[in-house]
C-alpha cells in the first residue's frame, strides 16, 4: 500500500458569529432602559460617536402617516376615553402641577422606627426595639427566634416579648406577628373585637375555612354554617401580610418600548425611543482619518470608525425589527385590538418570522422582555404569542381569550351552586370552543380561581 501527500481544495458553507453579529444580538434583545445603559457605555468608550442635538429627521412611514388625512377631533375624543388615566402635568396657568408628583416612600423598618421614638422605652430596651424591627422580613413577620434575640443582648426572654408585644401595637395592625395566626390575631385585637367564636377558629380551624370546609367547622363549634361563613368572610378582610404595602418589589414600573394608537379606523406604531440619544459619527475624528500618515494611528482610528459604523446600524436595525415585529402582530390579532382579550387568536414565533423573513429566534429576542401600549392596555410582546384550540367554524382561539372566557363563566355563576370543570368545559364547547375537562382546570389554576368546592357559599 502506497502512502502519499496531497493538496486539494474543498469549498464549504459555515456559520461564523463574529464580534459584530454578536454585538447586533445582544442590541436586538435589550429593553429601551438597558438600551440607554449601553448607549452611555459605548459613548464613554468610543471618541468616534457624539449625540445629534438636532431633532431626528422622520422617517418615510411617519411622512406617509403624516399625510393621510386624520380627524384630529375624534382622535383627541378617543385619547380622553382611553389615556385619562395619565393625569395633566401643568395647570390651568400653565405651571407644573406638584400635585402629580409624591415623595419617596418610606421602608417598613423606617415607618416602624419613628413610631418606636415615640414609646418610653430605655436606651437599652429601645435598642432591642430596633434591632427587632430591622430583623422584620417584608411581610412584616418576625422570622428570628426570640432566645437568639435574648442571648445576643444578654436579657431574660421576658424582655424580649414584652419589647415585642409593644412593636405589635404599631401600625400597619399585625405587624411583628411570627405566624399567620398571630398575626391574624393582633389585627382582632387592634379592631377590638370580642367575639370568642373569631379567635377559636382562627386558632383552631385556619386549614378547614381556607379549604371551605365549613359544616364541619360549625359542627365542632355547634353553630350554623351560616355564621361561620360569615365569620370566615370577616376574617379575609384582614390582612395576612401586613408590610408588603411597604416593600419594593410592588414598585415596578413598566416602560413600553412602542405605543399603538387607534385614529380614524388604522392603528399607528410609535417607537418609543425618543428619550434614547440619537448617534452620529463626529467629523472632525473623520476627517483626522484623511489626514494622517501613522500606520498605527490610522489602524486604530479604522477599528473605532467601524464599531461606530456598525452600532448606529445596529441600533436602527433593532428598532426595524421591533416595529416590523409589532407591525405583523396588529394585522393578526386586529379583532384583539378592536374588541379586546376574548379575541385573542393563537400566534406562534414561527408565523410571524416567515412574514418578515427572519429567523425565529431573531423574532424570539425583539419580543423579549419588551412591552407595548395599547388601546386596551400595557402588554408583553410575549403575551400575543399563544397557544390554542381550533374553534368549531375553523377560527383559532387563543388560551388567553379560553382563560377569559373562564373568568366571566366563574363571575356570572350562582355561588351557592358554583360550576364544576366539567360544566365549564360543556359551556366552551357549546361557544364553538371544544375543550376538555383536564384544560379547563389547568386554565382555572392559572387564574387563581380555586375549585368549586372552594367557591361554594352557604
């Protein structure tokens, strides 16, 4: 057998994901916030770029849009319908209304301190005081062992929840509470009332009324069902968590990154990166480019020009994307934006990416984490792409218009006989939505709507 080299060329195709391409996809899935972030970053980095003071020019479909002919009048009438909720920034003088504006929230442990300040406690036991409020968990709750509280300040445990007991009668009522049904039962005592009843079941019965099983709560307290729904009614009003009306995470606040507005009978696309710096390409750094001699410097003055170059492409591309994205969601799910959820139809990434010739998972990273606002409200770009059932005329119903549909059957039904999953199920189907039983329940889940053995009332 005769071994040999040989030289032969071959032409093949391969993916190659340079540093540009990589940077376009990381642009593309950026929310308008961290988009802003980046833009400042790369400001900093690159001398190349600078900010366009100047007002941005219109694109060609705002130019088409500005010369259709709109009834101004009923688009004024249609904003005071569906925006009124906004709020005026200015007055009738034309000043800025500091009513719109509120200061900064006080934390929990903060609202709790000042009220300490005001009790007659010593240095030392007001030390204890607060190292107790700054050990409350955002619900309010004191999850740290009291003897590890009394051994770390070297006190008796007697202290400790007399020192306690003082914190409970702050406000918000049940605040210090170590379980559920402590804290249920400081609320009782902050209102006051006296009933016997009340505070047996809540110390006795709490997993019996919250499974609504109340005949046999009333057998063991030998009264009528009646009246211990009444009580269990009573007992819901109050409140299971009492700080979470102080904690940050109920402050999230959404940016939409496009808004949809309804004039005439046509919707509009607005981009919403008005508030994002518009880039250019500083010509006094170009022009050095024509006139310098300087291997290195030239080398280092192309690499700049072209990340510049390819950034402010980038960017335009996203905003491309998102809009041709939002564009072909508003011609799908037209009868959602006319007549609201129930009309939602079943919608999937690949539908919408073979429309505007892209890649799925390139539409998958322009509707992540982006919102948009709508006549009819503030939606995730994900929430228009969903699963479904086929509808007895052939139409796709999405699960977002099922769950809908669900919600009105539980609120419209008689609640001393509430529907079963079953009943529900033959009522879609009846609506030209075939659906099992299993779904339905899954869907009910989903809106937190318990079963209906839970949702029967007495």
């Amino acid at each position: 057998m005769r071994m040999g080299f040989s030289l032969q060329l071959e032409q093949t195709q391969k993916l190659v994901m340079t540093p540009q391409l990589q940077q376009a996809i990381k642009i593309l899935q950026l929310t308008s916030f961290e988009l802003d972030q980046f833009i400042q970053t790369q400001l900093e980095t690159n001398p190349f770029l600078d900010v366009n003071e100047e007002p941005q020019q219109e694109t060609e479909k705002n130019q088409d849009y500005q010369k259709k002919e709109v009834d101004w009048k009923e688009y004024v009438d249609d904003y005071d319908k569906n925006y009124e909720y906004s709020g005026h920034h200015y007055n009738a003088d034309n000043e800025f209304n500091y009513e719109n504006f509120i200061s900064d929230k006080a934390s929990l442990q903060d609202y709790l301190l000042n009220q300490l300040h005001f009790t007659f406690l010593n240095q030392s036991h007001r030390a204890i005081g607060e190292y107790l409020i700054n050990s409350l968990d955002e619900n309010g709750y004191l999850t740290l062992p009291v003897l590890e509280v009394a051994e770390k300040f070297k006190a008796n445990i007697e202290t400790i929840e007399g020192i306690l007991s003082i914190i409970q009668t702050f406000e918000p009522p049940g605040i210090g509470a170590r379980d559920l049904k402590e804290c249920l039962i400081i609320q009782l005592k902050f209102l006051g009332i006296s009933c016997g009843k009340v505070y047996e079941i809540i110390d006795k019965h709490l997993e019996d009324i919250a499974a609504n099983r109340y005949p046999i709560v009333a057998k063991k307290l030998d009264i009528s069902v009646e009246e211990v729904q009444s009580i269990c009614d009573f007992i819901r009003t109050l409140e299971p968590k009492p700080g979470r009306n102080f904690s940050s995470l109920n402050n999230n606040y959404i940016v939409p990154d496009a808004v949809v507005k309804k004039i005439n009978n046509d919707y509009y696309i607005v981009v919403n990166d008005n508030n994002s710096p518009r880039l250019i390409i500083r010509e006094d750094y170009r022009r050095l480019l024509a006139n310098n001699d300087n291997n290195e410097t030239v080398k280092f003055i192309n690499d700049k020009l072209n990340a510049a170059t390819w950034l402010i492409k980038s960017i335009e591309q996203r905003r491309q994307t998102i809009y041709k994205v939002i564009e072909v969601i508003i011609d799908k799910q037209r009868a959602f934006f006319d007549n609201g959820k129930k009309h939602l139809k079943p919608m999937t990434l690949k539908e919408v990416a073979d429309i505007i010739e892209v890649h799925e998972s390139t539409v998958s990273r322009a509707t992540s984490g982006k919102y948009i606002e709508t006549p009819v409200g503030t939606f995730e770009l994900k929430y228009f792409f969903s699963s479904g059932i086929e509808g007895s005329d052939g139409e796709g119903v999405s699960s977002e218009s099922i769950k809908s549909f669900i919600k009105d059957i539980v609120e419209k039904e008689n609640p001393k006989k509430p529907l079963s999953d079953s009943k529900i199920a033959d009522i879609l189907t009846a609506k030209g939505m075939p659906i099992s039983r299993r779904t339905v329940a899954k869907y009910r889940d989903d809106l937190l709507i318990p079963a209906s053995s839970k949702r029967k009332r007495y």
